[in-house]
C-alpha cells in the first residue's frame, strides 16, 4: 500500500527529525509517536490498523506534531520495500527507528502450540524484523540515526514457549547488529522497559490488577530521554 501523500504534511526544511516508529498503532509505539511528535520530531507511523492509526495521527497533531501515515503490514516484504523507497525519496534518510512491532501469541503448553502461531510468530518476530534491518540501515546511515529495540525477557518461562523464542530471537538479531555496528554505525539500542498497562500484556495476563503497571506515557518519555540526551 502506498503512503498516501493527502495525509503526508509538508516538512519544513529546517527540522532534520525524522523517526520511523513500527507497530505505532497502540502500547509503547503509540506513546513514541505521540512522544516524538510533541519533540517536534516527524513521524512515520507504520502498523496495520488504519483507524488506530488515524487516531494517532489526532493526538500527534493536537500536540503540534506532524505525522505520515503508513498502514502496512511489517511481514508484507513488498509494502516495506516500497515504504523505505518512499522515505529515503522524500528524506533522504532517517534519524530514529523505535521497532515496537510484535506478535504475541496466545499462552499455551510447548506441545499443544498452534502451527499457525508459531508460523505468524516467526514471520513478525524474525523474519520481519531482519528484513527491515536491511532496509532501514542505509536510512539511518544517511542521516548518523539510530535504532531502538525492546527486550521482553520470557524465553523459557512456561506458557511462553512461541512468544519467548521469537522475541528471544529478535533480541539476538538486534544484539548481533548491534556489535556488527559498533564502529560504523548506526547506533543501536536494545531497551527493557518496565511492566505496562498495554493490549500485549493483557493477553498474557487477564484480570491483573493493572494499577501498578508502568503507564506507556511514562516510559516513552524515559526512552526517549536516555536516547536523545
């Protein structure tokens, strides 16, 4: 699906911030964006659900932000390609790139997982994710940028199985990018936010007393802090 340039704003030339936020839709991604675009930052929000998106394009530009939106799928190889031709036509490159997309497939015993699970699992978790580190490291290379990853440490807890190993294995890609970069960049972060009150977590715990959760707010905002200092 192309971006569509009615609902891309004019960029002044004078704000070289440009960040590109994957799984912007809701949960933290969401709360980068919104973060991001009250920085006066530009935001390219890519997720799935156009009407979440819409949505934050609203809070973005009540905040006195600026956004383009990209309703796509990460696991789409064609939409992403053509949204990172896109950006680096019109930017030349960009400065952050906050991955928050992910598959979190339902709990349930190692020997009972859904085929289809782990399939879609990999597909976003992995597969995805590599493709877009290809893609997206000439644009951070263009402008000196920076990558951000988010560590969720379940990997051989119980339940977990599907989830625990791909986003085990995301994590590695991003570590082993992040060493092979160290040098030349770009910079890459790999972060562990605090337990939040997000639609993921809720699937993996219903009916938690959700009053201590970190709000996606706040830890947007230590992000962001520690990475743009």
């Amino acid at each position: 699906m192309d971006i569509d340039p009615q609902i891309e704003p004019q960029i002044e030339p004078t704000n070289p911030n440009v960040a590109l936020v994957t799984g912007a839709s809701r949960g933290l991604g969401a709360a980068l964006a919104e973060a991001l675009g009250a920085r006066g930052w530009h935001v390219i929000a890519v997720a799935r659900t156009t009407g979440a998106l819409e949505e934050l394009d609203d809070r973005i530009r009540a905040g006195g932000g600026s956004a383009t939106l990209a309703p796509m799928d990460v696991t789409n190889a064609a939409a992403m390609i053509q949204m990172t031709q896109a950006v680096q036509r019109r930017w030349g490159g960009i400065d952050l790139w906050a991955h928050c997309a992910v598959h979190a497939a339902p709990l349930s015993p190692a020997a009972q997982t859904d085929p289809k699970e782990m399939a879609r699992s990999i597909e976003t978790n992995v597969a995805a994710t590599h493709g877009l580190i290809q893609l997206v490291e000439p644009l951070l290379r263009a402008r000196g940028g920076q990558a951000v990853f988010f560590d969720d440490p379940r990997a051989g807890e119980k339940f977990f199985g599907v989830y625990g190993a791909t986003k085990a294995a995301q994590v590695a890609l991003a570590q082993s990018w992040q060493r092979e970069a160290a040098r030349i960049g770009p910079r890459v972060t790999i972060d562990r936010p605090a337990p939040m009150a997000t639609a993921t977590r809720a699937r993996f715990y219903p009916g938690e007393d959700r009053s201590p959760l970190t709000p996606c707010r706040d830890e947007a905002g230590r992000i962001l802090t520690a990475l743009l200092a």
